[in-house]
C-alpha cells in the first residue's frame, strides 16, 4: 500500500517540488499551505492540497485529522513550512521575531505531535525536518532565522532519541541556496526593518551576499531529491545536506574558528 505523505509549504519552492516528486515517485501526497490556489496545479499529480496555516492551533488539527481520516494514518511527514525574515537585531520588533519562531519552529512541533500517536501505534513513520545551512552558520541579520534553525536542529536531536524504539526516524536536512520564494520575501523585509536605521549599510552587504547566492541557486528539485533518499533509506543518516554550496560551507564553518569565520563572512559584505 502507498505511503501517505504530509508535506507543508507545499505551495511554493522546495515543498512544491517534493510534493511533486514524491508523488511521481509513488506516495500519497498530501501538500498543505495557506495559499491554496497556488497548489491548484498540484491535483494534476494527483496530490491533494490541504489548507493549513501552521501558527493556528484549530488548522494543524483539522488538517491532520482530515488526512487521517482519508487515508487512515500519516506515515511520512516533511516538515518544510518555513519563512525567512532578517533584520538587525536592535530592529526587528519582538512580535515579528516570535512569528519567525512559530513559523519555523512551534508550528513543526505541533505536527510532530499531532502526528506521533498514529506512528507509534504502526510502529512506523518518519520525520523530516527542513532546517538549513543556516542552521549550522550564521550570517549577520539572520539570528532570528538563525535562531529557528539552530532550534530545529536540537529539537530534531533530542526528538531521535525519544521515538527510535517506536520504528520512527527523524532526519534533518539542510539545504544551501535554493531557488524559492523565500530570500525575495526575506529581503524585502530586511528593507523595510533596517535599511534606514544605523545598521543600513550592513543590510545592503546582506542583500547583496544573498543576490550572489540566489546567482548560484539549486533547483529545488535537488532537496526534493535528498527528502527522498532521506525517507527511503534503511539506516537513514541524522542530517543530508545539499544544494549550492552547503557542503562547502560546513567544512569551512568545521575548520575555521569562530573569529576565522566571522571574518570571513564581513568580508563578503563589503
Ligand atoms: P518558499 O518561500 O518558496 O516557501 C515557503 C513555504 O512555506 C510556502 O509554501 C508557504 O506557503 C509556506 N508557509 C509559510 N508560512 C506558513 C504558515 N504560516 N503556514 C503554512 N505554510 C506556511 O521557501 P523555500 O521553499 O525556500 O523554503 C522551504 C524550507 O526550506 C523552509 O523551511 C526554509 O527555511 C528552508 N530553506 C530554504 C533555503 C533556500 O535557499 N530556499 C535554504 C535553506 C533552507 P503559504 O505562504 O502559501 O502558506
């Protein structure tokens, strides 16, 4: 029988793709997103769009219990809904900043929660969750994003241990530069937060550095790749890391010290 798959964000970007490829891949796809006309096309591949805001309790519920309902259970869930807000940190009002947090963090704890009691009756299921590079490095602007990310990947640590012995994996995978939504959003924000305040010029260098990595982008393709290998995998590694410049990127981070490192990011600012 199929496996049945919840991915969020799947109206754009990397969970549009996954939502794709894992259905052409023989899954039964379930793409969850506010925006539901922007998974219209999605039915085309047989995938069914949910409508899910991951900030409302009341609409991780439904949805969860509508999947549930349909296909019996949810064996798979890709964590993927995510946003991607920078801003000095002096600036960034603390409601945006806990937005950033239900977002990318709250939001995928819930689901893992909601999920969990169904897996562990089957005694299968797998979680994927979408941190980043920037989960593992910073750039200046970043740390609330940052913040959400390093939050994932301990989460993600810490939740392995607790549900191995119930047949559930839990892998992270950290994308570099991909082609989405994200960074054009982020950006703009990143505008309007800081662009004239006394950290104006450092949001310029950040802009910047980002419309280089947006040059170099993967297709998201190449994450819904890596969620795949991820899920099908036997012995599934902790993390999988792809895209432009990920790997790279992490083997600098490893051997640079923290002031190596910093260094040469501020150089890429300029
Ligand atoms: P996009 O902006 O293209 O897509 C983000 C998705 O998240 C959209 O489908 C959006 O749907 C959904 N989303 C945002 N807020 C909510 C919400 N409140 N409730 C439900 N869904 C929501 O970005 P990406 O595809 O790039 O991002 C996907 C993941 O990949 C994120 O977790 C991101 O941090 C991570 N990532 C991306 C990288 C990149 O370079 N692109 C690099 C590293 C990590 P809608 O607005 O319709 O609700």
């Amino acid at each position: 029988m199929k496996k049945t798959v919840l991915i969020t964000g799947a109206s754009a970007g990397i969970g549009k793709a996954t939502a794709i490829y894992l259905a052409q891949s023989g899954y039964n796809v379930y793409g969850a997103a506010r925006r539901i006309e922007k998974m219209e096309d999605l039915k085309g591949y047989g995938i069914k769009p949910v409508s899910l805001d991951v900030t409302i309790e009341e609409s991780l519920v439904a949805c969860v219990d509508q999947i549930s309902k349909e296909a019996g259970s949810i064996d798979i869930l890709v964590n993927n809904a995510g946003s991607g807000y920078y801003g000095a940190l002096e600036d960034m009002p603390i409601a945006d900043a806990k937005y950033q947090m239900e977002v990318n963090v709250f939001g995928a704890v819930r689901l893992i929660q909601l999920v969990l009691p169904v897996m562990r009756k089957n005694n299968f299921g797998k979680i994927v969750n979408i941190s980043s590079v920037g989960g593992k490095v910073t750039l200046p602007m970043g740390g609330w994003y940052h913040a959400s990310k390093f939050a994932i990947e301990g989460l993600s640590d810490a939740l392995r241990k607790e549900v191995k012995s119930f047949g559930i994996d839990v892998m992270v995978v950290e994308p570099g530069g991909t082609k989405s939504e994200m960074v054009g959003l982020g950006t703009e924000y990143l505008k309007r937060v800081s662009g004239s305040t006394p950290y104006s010029s450092l949001a310029k260098g950040v802009k910047k550095m980002y419309a280089n990595i947006e040059k170099d982008a993967a297709e998201p393709v190449v994450i819904a790749r890596l969620i795949k290998e991820a899920i099908e995998a036997k012995n599934p590694k902790t993390r999988y890391v792809g895209a432009s410049g990920a790997k790279l990127m992490l083997f600098i981070r490893k051997i640079l010290s923290d002031k190596q490192f910093d260094k040469l990011v501020m150089s890429q600012m300029k």
